[in-house]
C-alpha cells in the first residue's frame, strides 16, 4: 500500500509474520531481525515505486548499506502480525535515506524505529555516483500517484 505521509514523500507500509525461526531462546525476536524486516520494508518501497531491486541492478547501480541504526523499544513474539512502515523523507542525491517504524497490528505502540543510508554505487566502477534519473524520476511518479490516491 503506496501512501503519502504529512512527514514523507513516500511511505510503504509492509506486513510481516512472526516465524519461529526469528525468535531467540527468550522466544522475542531477536534483535538482528529487525534488520531484515526493514529490507522487506525497503525492497516493497522501491517495488511500489515501479523499480525493484533488481530492475535497479539491471540498469547499472548497486545500493549497499552505509549506516544501519535500529532503537528496540517493546518486545515482537512469535506468531504476532507485524507492520513495517519504510518513509523515504527526502530526495536522495548521492545516498539515500529510508526510515522505518515497526509497530504490532492492532498497536500504535512502536515497537523499533530505526534508520539505513544507502550508497548509489556505478556497478561497472564500483565507484559511488549521483542517483540515476531514472530512479529520481520513479520517486516523483510514486509520491504523485500517492498524492492522487
């Protein structure tokens, strides 16, 4: 679900289960989790947006992680119904920026926030490089079709 946001350009809100596999012995989800909901998060916001990861990589570009910060704040069990909201805030120049707010379905209350800061990296170079217009150009298209939606 595509949605603009009073605070973002974009938003993309993704909902996840709870495995059991992503519990620790304590049976909470284990903290590095979050980590990987918030790159379902992202690959849902670039795919809303008409430019799947790999459609991104097809064109010549990589976007590594530069910064990952994740703040816990209540504890996600097995089985719970989680929702990922990815917000990109700003156009991105040379990096970007996609922050995330994790909440249980049925709670307001956040469970994690957190943050990661992407590089555009030339493929072919390995060197960092503005992001593609094609890329500025999907955002543009996203944020108005969210705003018409």
């Amino acid at each position: 679900m595509l949605r603009i946001c009073f605070q973002s350009m974009i938003s993309q809100v993704t909902e996840i289960r709870v495995r059991y596999a992503d519990t620790d012995q304590m049976r909470i989800v284990y903290y590095g989790k979050f980590f990987e909901y918030f790159e379902q998060g992202r690959s849902d916001l670039l795919r809303s947006i008409g430019l799947p990861y790999s459609q991104i990589e097809h064109m010549g570009f990589f976007l590594p992680v530069i910064e990952a910060h994740a703040e816990y704040k209540r504890s996600a069990q097995y089985d719970d119904l989680l929702r990922i909201v990815t917000h990109l805030r700003e156009m991105p120049v040379a990096r970007i920026r996609l922050e995330y707010e994790v909440m249980k379905d049925g709670d307001a209350g956040l469970l994690a926030t957190g943050h990661t800061i992407h590089s555009f990296v030339n493929a072919a170079t390995g060197k960092p490089t503005r992001a593609p217009a094609r890329f500025l150009e999907a955002i543009e298209q996203g944020a108005r079709r969210g705003a018409r939606g």
